[in-house]
C-alpha cells in the first residue's frame, strides 16, 4: 500500500507483504526497487516506509535497501526509515 503526501514531495511505502512461501527470493527487494523508481518519476524526493520493531520485523530489509530511520513513529509504534531518492533525469 502506498501512500503520496500532497503536502510534502514523498511517499510512504505502509505495506508490502510477501507471502512466506517465497520470501527470499528478491520479490521484496524488486518491489521496492520499482516503488522508488515510480514515485521518483512523479518528482518525489524520498520514499519513507514503516516497520515494526522487533524479531522477524522489516527494518534490516529496510536498511539493507538503504532506507534510514528519521526517528518518527507512527501508528501503534511503528518507526519510519526513508531512502532520498536523486531526482530523476529529464
């Protein structure tokens, strides 16, 4: 599920669910990947995403990507990890 801030030129990757089954594999990662290219394309500057802490959360996949985390909370506690996206070329 992505969300786009009118207000402000970014978005918010809220979920992305990979079926256990096939986790692993870089479905995750290819996702993500084309989520960023997307909304970079739109003229956004940063593509945040949430995360549970804790065993078994997305923050190390997050990280991994190259999202950091901006020390916002959202929700029942979730963090928020954003990735600067360079503005696409025209």
């Amino acid at each position: 599920m992505l969300w786009d801030s009118f207000e402000e030129p970014g978005h918010l990757l809220w979920r992305l669910l990979v079926d256990s089954r096939h986790q692993r594999r870089g479905h995750g990662r290819a996702v993500v990947e084309a989520v960023a290219q997307h909304v970079r394309a739109q003229g956004a500057t940063a593509l945040e995403v949430s995360a549970h802490e804790g065993d078994g959360g997305p923050r190390p996949f997050y990280e991994s990507l190259g999202h950091l985390p901006t020390g916002e909370v959202i929700g029942d506690g979730e963090v928020v990890l954003s990735l600067q996206l360079v503005p696409h070329p025209r």
